[in-house]
C-alpha cells in the first residue's frame, strides 16, 4: 500500500533499512515488512518514517497516483494546462482515521515547473477528529476554510469555534487538531503553502 513510496524515497535518501529501523526506533524486520506491503503502518509510524526520510505524510499514503496537468499539445487553450478535472484529484485515505482526502492541485505544471502550494478537500464525519493528537507542520503553514459544518479548532493553548464559511490560518510549527462539531458531514478547503507530495 505504502512500501513501495517509503522504499522509493528512502533509498533516494541513500539510507539503510538499518538506519530508518534505528531513526525511528522499529526493527530492520518491522520497515522491511511495511516496504514490502506485508505490514501497514500506524498513522505513528507513518510519521516518524516519513520525519526520518525528509518528506511529508502526504507523499508516502499516495501511493502511485500521480497527478499532472493537461499539456498544452493535448489542449489548444494554453489557460487550461493548469487545470485539474474533477475527476483527477487524487484521493487520500490515512491509516486509522476515518477522514476523506482529495488533493486537487498538481504537482508539476507546464515546462517542468513544480507548484508552490498544496490544496485539500477534507470530509469530516460527525464527532471526528481530522487526525489523532495536536500535530505542527515544521516546513509549511496551512489555511482552511469551512464551506460546510461546524468545527472546534484547538492550536497550541487556545480554542476556536470555526462556523460555516469561516476560515482559519495556522502557522508552522504550531500544534493544532480540529474536531467536526456538527451533525452533518464536513467540508473542508484546506491550502498548505509548499508543495507536500
């Protein structure tokens, strides 16, 4: 499910299996099982994997999806080189939390340039949390706004209480959690400002 990006970018990273086993604190037999598929990791491990390899989260759960651009000899309207159908967003599902992801920006645009930012729709259920403890963003800093649903919006110290069409700003490094109070399915737009897969 995993394996093959966390194999992928760890030997890009010209590390050992031993030396992502020791970073972490797993057994060599532990991440050989994940890269082979015959384990899936916890959302935990997933983490601290993708903290020892230098990449986001994002990246490793994608699995082979790849999103790109129409090219230009593919449309004869040049604006629509940086379009992304419907149909082509990538959707996302991280280990152990019931959260619908679907990123809707690509990652490389025309002429081999990357995009800066990272766009999200996330689909809270009621009463659910969008990750399982207060995380940061060390690299990057994330913005949302709530097109449907209520949220109680917890970073560092204080909390908030985010109303349809309210948005939020969260500086890196700053740990935050949000939860969906409402009874109805959340929608969420969510912008990280670097390009986090």
């Amino acid at each position: 499910m995993y394996g093959s990006r966390i194999r992928e970018m760890r030997k890009k990273r010209g590390l050992t299996l031993k030396e992502v086993a020791e970073a972490t604190g797993y057994t060599i037999g532990h991440i050989s099982q994940i890269e082979r598929d015959l384990k899936s990791p916890s959302l935990v491990a997933l983490r601290k994997i993708a903290a020892c390899l230098d990449c986001s989260e994002v990246w490793l759960i994608m699995g082979d999806s790849e999103l790109s651009v129409e090219s230009s000899e593919e449309k004869n309207n040049s604006k629509e080189t940086y379009l992304v159908r419907k149909e082509k967003r990538i959707p996302m599902k991280i280990p152990e939390i019931d959260v619908s992801y679907s990123i809707f920006t690509p990652s490389k645009l025309p002429d081999s340039k990357e995009a800066q930012m990272t766009g999200l729709i996330v689909r809270l259920n009621p009463n659910t949390w969008v990750t399982e403890q207060m995380i940061s963003h060390g690299n990057y800093d994330e913005s949302l706004l709530l097109l449907k649903g209520e949220l109680e919006l917890r970073m560092d110290n204080s909390t908030y209480v985010i109303h349809e069409g309210d948005s939020f700003y969260i500086p890196k490094n700053c740990l935050h959690n949000y939860m969906n109070t409402s009874d109805e399915e959340a929608t969420i737009i969510v912008y990280f400002s670097q390009l986090v897969y």
